[in-house]
C-alpha cells in the first residue's frame, strides 16, 4: 500500500476494468518516448479512450515543457473530439501543484474528464497522493496500480529519489569470462566489443551523474560522456542531456584545474567525502536520480560492500584474461553465507558478448541505503 494515501482514500477507488492494461501499456509506451530527455523530471505517457476508441495520445519530452497529460488532450482537440467523459491512462499520477507547468490534475478537472486510470502514485512530496484526492473531490473515478511494476522500473530513479531522498545506482563492468576487468598493466580497450559499448551509450543517456575514481581519470582520461544523436521530439530535435561527472579523490591526487577531459565542461566534480554522502547530494543539490559507477575494482567494490548498488549490467566479453589479471572485485568474503546475492533480470545477446543485468537481493546486502 502507498503510505501516504489513507484507508479513506483507497477506499474510494475505483477497481480496474478489463481493457486497462491493454491501455496502460500503451501509455507506458508513450511514457519511455521521453526515456534520454526527460531527466530530471519522470517519464510520462497518456492515453484518453473514449467508447473504446483512443482519441489521444502525448508524452512529457522535457523538463520544462508540457506534461504527458496535455500533449494527449491537445492531441483529442486538434481532432475536434470532445473529450468529456473520456478515461485517461497515465503512467504517473497527475501533478497537483504549479512548477514550471499548471497542474495537470486541474487541467483535468475542467476538462470533465470521466476517469482517470494510474499506474504509479507519486511519492513527490508536492503531490504524494494530492491529485488522486483532487480527482476523487471532483467526482472523477480513479483507479490506481495498473502495471505499476513496469511503471516503477521506467522511473526508478525519481520514485526513489523521492521516497528516501538517495539515487538509484546503477554499476557497470565490462568483464571476461574469468571475470576480470583489465591486464595487470592496466590495459582494458577493448575488452567487449562495438555494441556492447554503444549499448553503455544508452546507460549514460538515463543517468544523471556517472562516478568514476582518480586512478580511471589518470590512467585513461575517459570521457564519460553521451555520444548518441539528437532524438526526434514533439517539440523538435533534441539533443540528449549530457551527465555530472564525478570524479572520487581521497587521496587528494586531482584538481578541477587539471587537464583532463571531464574537467573540460562545468559538470565535472570531485568528490573526497563517503558514498552516501555523495548519493544524497546528487539528489538534494543536483537532482541527478539515476546514477551509473564506472570505474575501477577499488571504487566499485566499496559501492557493493556498503550495499549501494541497485543494479548490475555486466557485459562479458567471451574471451579468458588469466589469473594476473586484475578482477572485478576485491572484496573478500571468508563465508559462503556472507556472499553477495542478486536476482539475474535479463540477458541480452550483442554481437559476440552477452549483457546481464542484476538487481540487488534486499536480504543478503547491506541496508546502509534504508
């Protein structure tokens, strides 16, 4: 149950019908349009059905641009169709307050809307619940959770951001099959091949920070950055908002000054204090939800041993390094009953290398994140 809905509230819900995740899909769909440009605002789609026939559709493109909910009404009234009484499919609850944009719950309202299905309710703390409630005041049904799952995992940066105030994080190897990372000189390009690594581009594309240590900046001068083409938008060609860089030095050994590629824009940051610090500052001061580690075995393993990893995406290459190469974690783990658990999500072939992606197992890591 959402916690900041009340038995009161969810009492007056409306159950789901038989063609809502049919509908709700479609809107998820809508919603991931939107997936590289949206940061920092969620990914949103809309669908408004009228007598079984869908009338309109929209997605939220951009911060600052209008939300998914009147792109989709804009679209019925560019038809000439009214849209009194209509059932709108949305993928986030409808927001309740003035930001850049009106609220869309208002906008709703006086659109005399018949019913409103969502998918996720927001944990936002300018909305938690409000437009639900603003709906339901309005005689508008509302019926909450239809494919909330898939919902949550398009936004699983904002909704967690939101509700505990750290990032989603996600970690990145490129490994062999003997799960090693690089020579024991160091040397690493390339072990995964051409779509693996554009692949890693769209992985950059969603997240709003990338963390790497000093030892990757001096040994390679990465650029960490989005090489993907500007993406076709409602609103015109886009070009992908490009990540904070931030760059991990307790050891004092890099300054901004530095002649290092990440230092060439205004994104670049060092970072010398813990990891959850960091986390929350992300969040707080730079509203960067998702986040993806790149770096090194010594960085990448203080992030699993404190338990900070949400999701691994593992691309292994299918090729032996041998034993002076150096691993993918340092970690040592003297027990079996110690070991550190995930749950394998998906596996993906490309080209010669295969891409997994695991989630955290909530009851074997740490809860240093709770």
């Amino acid at each position: 149950m959402t916690q900041f809905l009340s038995d009161e509230v969810y009492g007056q819900l409306s159950p789901s019908l038989p063609n809502d995740e049919f509908y709700m899909t479609l809107a998820l769909d809508e919603a991931s349009k939107g997936r590289l440009t949206t940061r920092p605002n969620p990914c949103v789609g809309c669908v408004i059905v009228k007598d079984d026939v869908i009338i309109g559709k929209g997605f939220h493109p951009k911060a600052g641009y209008p939300h998914a909910e009147v792109f989709a009404t804009n679209h019925v009234k560019e038809q000439g169709i009214d849209i009194t009484g209509a059932s709108v499919y949305v993928t986030l609850e409808p927001c309740s307050h003035t930001g850049r944009t009106p609220p869309c719950v208002d906008m709703l309202i006086k659109e005399r809307v018949g019913r409103v299905v969502i998918a996720c309710a927001d944990p936002n703390p300018q909305v938690a619940g409000q437009g639900i409630i603003k709906l339901l005041n309005a005689g508008i049904m509302v019926t909450l959770g239809v494919r909330e799952k898939r919902a949550r995992a398009l936004n699983a940066g904002f909704l967690k951001a939101m509700a505990t105030g750290l990032p989603y994080v996600r970690l990145k190897m490129g490994i062999s099959l003997d799960g090693r990372i690089a020579m024991s000189s160091g040397e690493s390009k390339w072990i995964t091949g051409q779509m693996a690594r554009t692949d890693v581009q769209y992985l950059r594309a969603i997240s709003g920070a990338i963390i790497t240590g000093s030892s990757t900046i001096i040994a390679d001068n990465p650029k960490l950055n989005v090489r993907l083409a500007d993406v076709d938008l409602p609103i015109g060609k886009t070009a992908i908002p490009q990540p904070n860089i931030v760059v991990l030095d307790r050891s004092h050994r890099l300054d901004t000054d530095d002649d290092y590629v990440v230092f060439q824009n205004s994104d670049g940051l060092i970072w010398r204090d813990d990891l959850v610090s960091l986390l929350k500052t992300l969040v707080a001061e730079y509203q960067c939800y998702d986040v993806l580690v790149e770096a090194g075995a010594t960085l990448t393993t203080a992030f699993l041993e404190q338990g900070l990893i949400d999701e691994l995406v593992v691309y292994q290459a299918p090729c032996l390094l041998g034993a002076t190469a150096r691993p993918m974690f340092l970690g040592q783990i003297d027990r079996l009953s110690d070991k550190l658990d995930f749950t394998l999500t998906n596996v993906e072939r490309l080209g010669d290398d295969i891409k997994l992606v695991f989630v955290k197992r909530h009851d074997k890591l740490s809860t240093t994140q709770s």
